[in-house]
C-alpha cells in the first residue's frame, strides 16, 4: 500500500520544520529562501495545470474524432 497523501504531507512538513529549526542561519536569511521556493512552487503548479489541461484537451479532440 502506498503512504496516505495526509502523512507524506506531515513527513514534509516535519521535515522543513527540522531543517529550519536547525539551521544556524537567522531567520531574515531563511525568509527570502522559503519565498523563492513558494515562487517555484507555484510555477511549477501552473506548469502541471497547463500540462494536465492540454493533455485532457487532446484526449477529448481523439474520442471525437
């Protein structure tokens, strides 16, 4: 069986929490890197989105034709 989306969610953010936490850096230094990976994050999804629509767009155009 496959891990519940739920507790590969909690991994991650137990993950980021620890790395966090544990970093010497202050926090005015991590800020702008969790920005610029939020940043990633939603362009990456809007890639996945576009991906997904066009991929449903051709299937649709297939079973008409």
């Amino acid at each position: 069986m496959d891990k519940p989306m739920q507790l590969i969610i909690a991994d991650l953010k137990l993950g980021l929490s620890n790395t966090v936490n544990n970093t010497p850096l202050p926090m005015c230094c991590i800020t702008p890197v969790i920005k610029e990976l939020y940043e990633q994050c939603l362009l990456i999804e809007k890639e996945q989105f576009r991906q997904a629509k066009e991929e449903y767009e051709n299937s649709i155009n297939k079973d008409d034709n």
